[in-house]
C-alpha cells in the first residue's frame, strides 16, 4: 500500500468507527467478550492490522528458479505454490483460532462479509493483469506473475473486490452480541508463474532476494458502522481501501521470504 493515502483514510476511519452509531467494533482486548464468550474459549487481543510489513510467511520454497528459456520454462509453467494459513501467515504475529477480531451487534447477521483483493494501486503487486495465465498479475520479478485463489469461495483474487459473506457457523454468538474470530476468515493458495512478458517489474538481477514491502492481495473486514462498510464487491481496489491498515486483518506476501535466481 502507499502509506500516505492510507493514513488519512484510516485516522478518519478511527473517528467514524467510535461513533454511536456504529454496530460493529474492532476488538483488541478481552473487555469487548462478554463472560459467555470467555468461557466458551474466546480471547482477544491488541492487533495492529495488515501494514506493508506485517506478513508471515505463506510456505513457498525459499529460492525460486526462473529460467530465461522459454522452452524449458514456457510461459504458464508453475514455479512455485504454497497454501497460505490466515491464522499464520496473514500477520507477522500469529493469531489463534478463537482470537475475537471484531463484535458486532446480533441484528447485524446478514450483513457480515470477507472482503478480498490483490494490492490494486501497486505495478509489481496486483496491478495489473497478465493474459497470460488466468486471474495472475505482474509481480515485482521479471517475468513472474502471481495469482491468488481464495480458497473458502474457490474464486482468484482480482484488483477488484470481491465478497464472502460470513454465516452462523463461523462466529459465536450470545443473546446480544456476535462475535468474529480469526477462524472465520479464509485461508489462500499463493501461486507464481513463469510469463513472457516484462511489461511491469522491478528485479532484473541474477540473485534477487525479495525485499517488496508491497502484499499482494488482502483480506477486509466489512460489517455495519465501520469504515470498511464502504469497500463493495466490484470496486477497484486502486481506488478504494478504505479502513486500510488497522481494519484490514491479514495480507499476502513474499517480502523476506524467498529469493530469485
């Protein structure tokens, strides 16, 4: 993300969410759980949302192979995958499964979803498409194209938003209030491939270790009265990110992950 738009967008989002108004909070101590949710296993704590660097490591191999011949590696050919585990790979600090992110109130059922996108405002980290392979966009090493594929909806991530609408069966709930965990949201399978074309990138040498701040694709919280309330399915990311950083709770990314040779 670029930080110097993001942060007006998201000190506004702190005045907006603290309203009276507001039917869902973001939840960063054990004082939003009610003695229910607490003796059912619920916990909570300070989260600090999907800045640049707040990463974990989604399981790809450590150095990853590309060859210039288009004939040992046409384009198409899978370089590397691995699945990405929201609850240890979305952040750099590790939630646990019954981590309560946000509460909302009981009358909000129904209006609760998972937003995705790639980094739509990023050249090298979910830009811009390459027809090459399907639903995979230019990444910041040359001739590398990534793409991602929620893997609750089964749906690529694309610089537009997208949508999963969250269900009784993944949040608790007591006779007020509707509790979100960690658990709810969906896990990712992280592919990167070999492409032709070099229309958009940033490492060109034989060893590039990658040091791209930028994620590829994100993961949004929407529900009523947050700012995130704003983000619909359909919008271009490039544009739209409201609540980014702190109502963000995960993001994907290679930085300090792998190297390129």
């Amino acid at each position: 993300m670029l930080f110097s738009f993001r942060t007006l967008l998201f000190i506004t989002s702190l005045f907006v969410s603290a309203g009276t108004w507001s039917s869902c909070i973001k939840v960063t101590n054990k004082s939003a759980l009610s003695d229910a949710a607490i003796k059912a296993g619920y916990t909570a704590q300070n989260w600090i949302g999907a800045t640049d660097t707040n990463t974990g490591n989604i399981g790809l191999p450590t150095v990853i192979s590309i060859s210039n011949s288009e004939t040992f590696q046409p384009s198409g050919t899978l370089l590397a995958s691995g699945i990405g585990n929201f609850l240890t790979a979305a952040t750099g600090t590790p939630y646990s499964s019954k981590q309560v992110l946000y509460r909302c109130d009981s009358a909000d059922a129904g209006k609760l979803y998972e937003m995705y996108s790639t980094n739509g405002d990023s050249a090298f980290a979910g830009a811009f498409f390459t027809p090459e392979v399907e639903g995979a966009y230019y990444d910041v090493e040359r001739n590398v194209a990534v793409r991602m594929t929620n893997l609750s909806t089964g749906e690529y991530y694309s610089r537009f938003w997208k949508e999963r609408q969250l269900t009784a069966d993944s949040w608790f709930q007591d006779d007020k209030y509707i509790y979100i965990p960690a658990s709810a949201f969906s896990n990712v399978l992280y592919e990167m491939f070999k492409i032709d074309s070099r229309k958009y990138f940033a490492y060109q040498n034989p060893m590039d270790r990658d040091t791209w701040t930028q994620p590829r694709g994100y993961i949004a919280f929407k529900g009523p009265g947050l700012i995130t309330e704003r983000i619909k399915a359909g919008l271009d990311h490039a544009s739209d990110y409201y609540g980014w950083p702190g109502y963000w709770p995960g993001a994907w990314s290679t930085y300090n992950s792998v190297t390129y040779v």
